[in-house]
C-alpha cells in the first residue's frame, strides 16, 4: 500500500478509537443506539406513512416516489458492500467496541447514512418543514455509525455522498412539484413542536 495511505488509514483507525471512546458513556450510547435503531428505517417508514395520510393522493404519489428512491439506495449500498468488502472497525481493531450488532458484515458504505441523507433530502423537497427534525436526526444517525464502533469516517462520508446522489438525481428525474401536497400537510405540521 501507497505511504500516504497508510497514513491515511492510521489517522482514520486513530479518530475511530477516538470516537468510539464517547460510547463509554451510557448516555451517549443509550442515545446513538436509539438514533441507529431509529434510522434502521423505523423512523423513514414512519414518515412515508405519516406524509401521505397527512398528504393524500398528492403526497401519495411523492412518498412513493421517495420510497422507491429508497429501495434504489438498498440495492446499492448491498451491491457495494458485498464488493469492496471492507471490514468494520471493531472487526479489524481490537480497540474499538461494537455497541450495537451490525446489520451486515461489512462497512463501506454506510447504508444507514446513505439512507438518512436521501431520505432528509427528498422530505426537506417535499415537506421543508420537516427539516428541523430531520436533519438534526441524519446528523445522529450517521455520527451513531462512529460513536457505536460500526463505520469509518469514510463509510459515513461515502454514504452521504451517495445519498444525496441518489436523491438529487431522482429529484431531477421526477418533476412533482411539493406544493400540490396541500393542506393535509398543513395539519401534519401542527404535530410539530415549532
């Protein structure tokens, strides 16, 4: 392997440990383990559902639309990974603590990430106002990768970098316009705490 690499991969190996440090802490591991756990879909599929009760046909059509962007993710975070079959940290450290099982064997991309910056995305498209919740909550899913010894630094950067791929180029390809989801939204809004 190259030098600058190696350095590379002993810099990163060096912030894992780090911050999987934080999970020492049972609140902060209580707290990325309910954000992972959340952000295995739970919280997505929620959403979906919540929208298009809320939304009607309008927002029925655009949450499918989301939801379908969400299945391309899958196929493609699966395809990768079982490719370039990288190793998650705490497989390949010592030092670094798994505080969570996995949902796969291998770590890059992370899938979780990938789907929170998609989904983030594609709802801030639709429905702005949900922005407030869910970009605070992608930021805690993709940090959870870290803190809980299950990512790299990198997996979490690739998977962000594919989901927000991912959702710009279906929003590119699909032209509905997020007005048209009308007053039922309205009423999903007063749920809101803001």
């Amino acid at each position: 392997m190259h030098p600058l690499l190696l350095r590379a991969d002993a810099f990163e190996r060096r912030v894992c440990i780090r911050i999987n440090t934080w999970s020492r802490n049972l609140i902060c591991r209580g707290l990325f383990r309910v954000a992972s756990r959340l952000g295995d879909g739970v919280a997505w599929y929620t959403l979906l559902i919540a929208i298009t009760i809320a939304g009607g046909l309008p927002a029925a059509v655009a949450m499918l639309h989301v939801g379908l962007t969400g299945l391309v993710g899958v196929y493609l975070y699966k395809f990768l990974k079982t490719r370039l079959v990288r190793l998650r940290p705490f497989v390949a450290h010592g030092e670094i603590v798994a505080r969570t099982a996995p949902l796969d064997e291998f770590s890059f991309p992370s899938g979780h990430t990938l789907h929170a910056v998609l989904f983030t995305t594609m709802f801030a498209y639709y429905v702005p106002a949900l922005t407030a919740v869910t970009l605070p909550f992608m930021l805690l899913v993709a940090a959870s990768r870290v803190v809980l010894g299950l990512h790299y630094p990198t997996d979490v950067l690739a998977g962000a970098a594919i989901g927000l791929m991912l959702a710009g180029v279906s929003l590119g390809f699909v032209d509905l316009d997020p007005v048209r989801l009308g007053p039922g939204i309205d009423a999903l809004r007063l749920l809101l705490p803001f």
